[in-house]
C-alpha cells in the first residue's frame, strides 16, 4: 500500500444545486457551456443554467455525441479559440464531460488534439472545467479519465491528465429522472465493474478499499433489486455510489485489473454499443476465463457482497451474470451486431493499442482475449 491521494474537485451535491454555479465561477470568465443532444433542453436544466449564469459571458456548443468523437470536439475547440473562452462548463453525462477534458487539454496545442490520446501530447497548461453531471454512471465528473472516439478509424481511447479534475460538479439527483431506464441501468452496470475491476483483482489486505469497495458493491445490488420503486434517495444513492466508484478512492495503493473496460472500449469503438453494455457482456466471461487467478477474491465477494456460503467462485461469477440479465441486458455481442470479424477486428485493435499483455498479473494475451470473446459473442 503506497499512493498519493488528492481529489480536488469540489463536490456540490442536492437538489436545486445548479443555481450554485454562478458563485463558482467568476464573474470575468468567458464560460463555454458544452453539451450534448439536447436532453438538457427538454428537463428544465438547460433553463437552469441559463439562469445562474445570466450575468457572465457564455458561449455554447452542442452535439457531443455518447461515446464523444474528437472530430466533433476539435470543432467545439475552433469555436472556442474563435471567442477566446477560458473556462469550460461541461452540461452532461459522461460523454460530454470526457468531451470537455479533451477540449480543456488540447484547447492550446496547435498540434493534433487526438495526440492526448496516443500519449504524444502532454499538456502543461489546460482551461478550467466545471461540471453538471446528468447521468450517473462513469464517475468523470471528479476524476481524470477521459474516453474519446475517433470517428475515422473507430477507434476508442483514453486519456488522463490531471488538469482534467473538474473544479467543481453538481450532482443533484432530480435530473436522473428524466433518464430513461436503458440509462439508469448502464449507471449501475457501469459503477458496479468500477468498483469491481479495482476490487476483483488478488488479496492484498487493504482493508478501507476492500470493505468500502464491497459497500458500494451492495448498495448497487440493492438499487438493482429495487429499480422498479425508484423514488428520490434512490436517485441521491445512485449518484454518490457511481461517483465513489470512481473518484480514486477504492484503487489506492491496490492491484488494478481494467481489462473488462479495455475490450469493451474496442466494442463500443466498433460497433457503438452502450459502454455499460459492453462490460455486462465482457466481465462475467472474463472472469469464468480467468477464474483460478480471481477465485480468492471472488469467493470473498461472494460471501461480503452476495452474503453466499461457497468457496465455489464459479456461483459468484453467476450472481453477476444474473444481477445483469434482471435489468434487461442482452449480453451477447451478436445481439447488438451481425459482424462475422469481431474477435480478428478487437484483438487486432488491442494490440494497435498496446494491450499484449494486461490484467493485474499481465496474464491477458490475445489468446485469453479469444477465449473470452468466443463465449461472448
Ligand atoms: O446527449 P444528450 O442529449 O444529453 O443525451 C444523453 C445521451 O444520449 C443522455 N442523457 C444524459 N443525461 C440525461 C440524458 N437523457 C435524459 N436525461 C438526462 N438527465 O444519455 C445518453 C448517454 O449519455 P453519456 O454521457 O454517453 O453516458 P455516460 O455517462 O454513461 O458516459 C459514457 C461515456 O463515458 C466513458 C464511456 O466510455 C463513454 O464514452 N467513460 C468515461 C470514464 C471516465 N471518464 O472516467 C470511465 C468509464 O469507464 C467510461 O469509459
Ligand atoms: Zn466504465
């Protein structure tokens, strides 16, 4: 156990919490306000924001797209350079804050943006983000990640950078209720294999990331038994659970085993499926894959989590898979694509990527990748 650890962004959580924005940001900025379809202009908080800001300098740029392309982004940059923003308000869900981290990085290279991306841009100086999360799922609005696409050549990448910590983001629960059920369901899936790709990994005796990462584990399950009696506190535990999965905290100083989000990212790059779909379909396979390594900690799950008496891990990995398919989840690729080259076309990116060898014990190569993606699609 060794780490650094500061989250610096400022966490404004409740309802009615946007009129707090003008306050956090100064009154001289020029705010460009990103966002992305226009959910925002049906639920009021477009109108919201609009409000609280009506005495600042903004600017806006709609139509990020889930799963952001940095084609788009790099027009959301010409327009901000063209009026000489210097802080950006990110309105949205995970897409749309990753657009914004991409957009804040890149904002004064005059290179490539998609240099961020490859590892060949390292920015030194960034613009300010602010964040109004709307969907609760990725954890972005107080983390460092970003995942861009490039439209061009399908691919999904990602990036860290520490000017990507928002400065602050309002989390009110009220505006996940005009979320349909496709997306509060990807919330649940998505902050359940965060906590689980920081937890599922070998023993290592670190108790506040284990036992809290199984509190989170069991607060999902709860809101996954009680979807369909969803009232406020539902909402306000979604929205904290999904961001305590992945604000840093459960992964510090503990093995880490992102490979269920590696493959899943070159699903979504390929054939634009739900991010949060493609790790229901990935995860349960891997870890029947990779079952022997991950049976102690799957055995501990299943007693903390699932409160099961086995020391058979292969049941656990079948809770998974159940607590998926009772919210609906077709978890077979071909349910989502009748491509006949998935599994030439996802090794073959991974390996464009970098991913030879990955997994906590760097046991994953193309081979186990085959192996999961055969029982998968
Ligand atoms: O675009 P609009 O019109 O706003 O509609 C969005 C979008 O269609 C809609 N939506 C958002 N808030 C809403 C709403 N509709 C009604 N009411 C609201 N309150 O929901 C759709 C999906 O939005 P999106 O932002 O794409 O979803 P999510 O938050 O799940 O983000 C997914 C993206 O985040 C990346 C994923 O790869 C994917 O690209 N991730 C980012 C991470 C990070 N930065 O740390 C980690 C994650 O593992 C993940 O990879
Ligand atoms: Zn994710």
């Amino acid at each position: 156990m060794e780490f650094t650890y500061i989250n610096p962004t400022k966490i404004e959580f409740g309802q009615g919490k946007i009129a707090k924005i003008s306050q956090l940001i100064s009154k001289d900025a020029r705010v460009l306000i990103l966002y992305g379809g226009g959910s925002i202009k049906k639920n009021g908080v477009y109108t919201q924001v609009k409000d609280t800001l009506k005495d600042h300098t903004c600017f806006e740029f709609g139509g990020i797209e889930p799963n952001p392309t940095k084609e788009t982004l790099d027009k959301a940059i010409a327009y901000g350079r063209e009026n000489k923003v210097d802080y950006i308000l990110a309105v949205g869900g995970g897409s749309v804050i990753d657009g914004a981290k991409y957009v804040a990085n890149a904002f004064f290279y005059e290179g490539d943006g998609w240099d961020l991306l490859e590892g060949k841009y390292t920015p030194t100086k960034a613009l300010k983000i602010g964040a109004i999360l709307t969907l609760a799922a990725t954890g972005s609005e107080s983390n460092t990640g970003s995942v861009i696409t490039k439209e061009e050549t399908k691919e999904k990448r990602f990036f860290h950078s520490p000017f990507s910590y928002p400065q602050f983001a309002v989390l009110d629960p009220d505006v996940l209720k005009s979320l349909d059920e496709r997306q509060l369901v990807n919330g649940i899936v998505d902050s359940f294999v965060h906590t689980c790709e920081q937890y599922l990994t070998q023993q290592h005796g670190a108790m506040a990331q284990d036992y809290y990462a199984e509190g989170l584990l069991r607060g999902l399950i709860e809101l996954a038994d009680t979807f369909d009696s969803r009232d406020d506190l539902w909402y306000a535990n979604l929205m904290w659970l999904a961001n305590q999965a992945l604000n840093g905290l459960i992964g510090l100083g503990v093995p880490q085993d992102w490979a269920t989000h590696f493959i899943g990212h070159e699903l979504s790059g390929l054939y634009g499926i739900d991010h949060a779909r493609t790790l229901a379909i990935i995860q349960p396979n891997l870890l029947t894959v990779l079952e022997d390594e991950k049976q102690e900690k799957l055995v501990q799950m299943g007693k903390n989590v699932f409160g099961l008496d086995t020391k058979d891990s292969s049941v656990v990995i079948e809770k998974i898979r159940t607590l998926y398919s009772s919210l609906n989840i077709d978890l077979k690729i071909s349910s989502y694509t009748d491509d006949k080259e998935i599994t030439e076309k996802v090794t073959s990116l991974l390996e464009k990527h970098g991913f030879a060898q990955f997994g906590d014990r760097g046991t994953i190569d193309k081979s186990v990748v085959i192996k999961i993606l055969e029982k998968s699609i």
